[in-house]
C-alpha cells in the first residue's frame, strides 16, 4: 500500500497490523482527522515477513498498542522521536534534527509481549522498519548451526542498539527510497532487497556480540516448538489433564516437555500463561483489573496484583500507565 504525501488516517495505517495478523487497539485518536501527512508504506511478504517506511509530520497525540509474537524488528531512525513502550518500559529513538548517525535498533521478542506506539502531533518521522516473525526463520533455517543460531538470537528478549555499517546503512537508504509498482517482478525484487538487509542486520547483530551469548538453551527445532500448540489449548483448557489430551498425549509427557522447555512443571506455566493473557485483556481489551483478575482465575484482586507484580515487576496499574500515551 502506498500513500504519497497525503493525508494519512488511522484505517491507513491498521492494516499495517491486519496483513500480518495482529491484534490493534488505538487511544486517544480521531478517526475522522488525519494521523498523519507525508508518505506511508507497508507491504506484506508471504509467511511472516514484512516492511514498513514512514517520511511524515505526525497529527495527533495517539497511542496504539498491539500484542506481538515471537519475531525480530529492526528499526532505522533517519529522523525524528520515536516513543514505544516495549513489555514493561518505555522507550525513545531518534533524534529531532536530521543527523548523519541514523539510530538503528532491533526488538528480540521470544514471547507473547505488548508493544504500544506513542504518536507525537507534529513530530516529523523518518523511519524504515523490518518485521520478521521467528516462525518465518526456522523455516528458512536448516543446518544443525542454523538452528543453534536461532537459538542464541532469540535466547534474551529486549531492545539492542548496533553500529551499522557502511553497507547495512546503503541498504537501509536504497529500501527506504525504493517504490515498489506492484508487479511481479518489482515485488520479487523488492522482497530479495528486504531480506538481503535482514541478513545484514542479523551478521553484524552477531559480529557485536550483542545477542549471541553463550546460552545454553536447546537448540530450536520443529519438534521443540509446542509453546504454539499449548497456548492455543489454554485458550479453551486450564486442566492438565484436559490440556494433554488436547494434544494427544499423557499427563505425564505434557509435564515432561514443558520442564524440559521451559525448567518449570505445567501447572507453574499455566499461571504464568494466566498472567501473559491478563496483560494482553488490560492493554488490548480495555479491561478493568478486577475483570483481568477474574479473566485468569483469581477470586480476590489483591492476590492478582502481587502474582502480576511477582513476574513482570510491575502492578497492573502501573502496567496500563507504561503503555498509555504518556510521553518518557
């Protein structure tokens, strides 16, 4: 989708979110006003792949939140403020003038987390972003080294800072400029150019010692992937028993993958997973914390509140405020 210097509304930019299958919830915005005014693209690669270019002057004080899954994103700030709160801190990038050191940065996300994008009205942005999903990569990763590869990549979520290259940065610039006429061929090429980046992205992530620590995880491979199955279960089961044969095994192989994967017994995940979906119904479903507490099986609020604080360091409120349109 490409929209050139025009007036750009809140419906432009969710199917940013839509093509790639996300859940969106937006604050604070008139629908009716323009959310901002320059050029806006996205497009959407088969599998989990895909790019998005802002050069624009922000018209509205807005907050937009979405639950993300588990995938890499690479930012390159070109210029201007960016403020986003990631899990359970805000964040800012850029800078407001025009400067020769673009600001790049990548999101490791190795969960079910929130991120909320806090708009600035007449801020001017510059930004080129490449979201890849994990699911996309294991795909594409093949080898024995691959798979440990991908390992160390996602074995710590948070945000990382990188000096990029002389070609990583001519690469960024020849992605942010280039249109894509929506033939065959251009968006051949225009995939290969986005995934060409990528693969510069993730070497010099690598080469900086950044992400690829010595982890000893296990190695990711398609049969480790049960996290996907299992959530989409509890969607429908909170019993172990009931879990299990939802996925055609015994209670006690279900217990055995889980401390295996994740060193901890299933009934421990299931509440930790209880409390991973209470985060996702504040933020995106607009609920109360007394009807979160209910949501994951807790009868009295206060008990809640010390669970949620226990795991993500934060109170429920103070949760909500880290992702409201409240600037750093």
């Amino acid at each position: 989708m490409d929209l050139s210097q025009q007036d750009i509304f809140f419906n432009d930019l969710r199917f940013l979110s839509e093509d790639l299958g996300l859940i969106n919830r937006t604050s604070g915005v008139n629908a009716t006003s323009p959310i901002m005014c320059g050029d806006f693209r996205h497009i959407t690669f088969p599998d989990g792949l895909a790019i998005h270019s802002i050069d624009a002057i922000e018209k509205q004080h807005t907050n937009s939140s979405m639950e993300l899954g588990p995938c890499l994103s690479f930012n390159f700030i070109f210029q201007g403020q960016v403020h986003y709160s990631f899990g359970g801190k805000k964040y800012l990038l850029g800078q407001l003038t025009p400067n020769e050191n673009i600001e790049c940065s990548a999101i490791v996300n190795n969960t079910h987390e929130m991120l909320s994008r806090q708009m600035q009205a007449e801020m001017p942005v510059r930004k080129l972003n490449i979201y890849v999903e994990k699911h996309w990569l294991i795909n594409r990763f093949q080898s024995k080294n691959d798979l440990n590869r991908l390992s160390k990549i996602f074995s710590h979520q948070g945000i990382y800072h990188w000096e990029p290259g002389k070609q990583t940065l001519y690469h960024a610039y020849q992605l942010f400029t280039s249109h894509c006429n929506d033939e065959f061929t251009g968006r051949l090429e225009l995939e290969s150019q986005t995934v060409h980046l990528l693969s510069l992205c993730i070497e010099e992530l690598q080469k900086q010692s950044l992400i690829f620590n010595d982890s000893q995880m296990a190695p990711e491979t398609k049969e480790s992937f049960v996290q996907e199955k299992i959530d989409q279960v509890l969607e429908k089961h909170h019993k172990i028993k009931a879990i299990a044969t939802a996925l055609n095994m015994s209670t006690s192989t279900l217990q055995r993958k889980i401390k295996a994967r994740y060193d901890m017994n299933a009934s421990a995940y299931i509440k930790q997973w209880k409390l991973e979906r209470a985060k996702k119904a504040l933020i995106l479903e607009d609920m109360s914390i007394g009807e979160a507490a209910f949501l994951t099986g807790y009868n009295h609020t206060s008990n809640f509140i010390t669970a949620f604080k226990q795991n993500f360091g934060l109170t429920p409120k103070e949760y909500i405020k880290v992702h409201s349109n409240k600037y750093i």
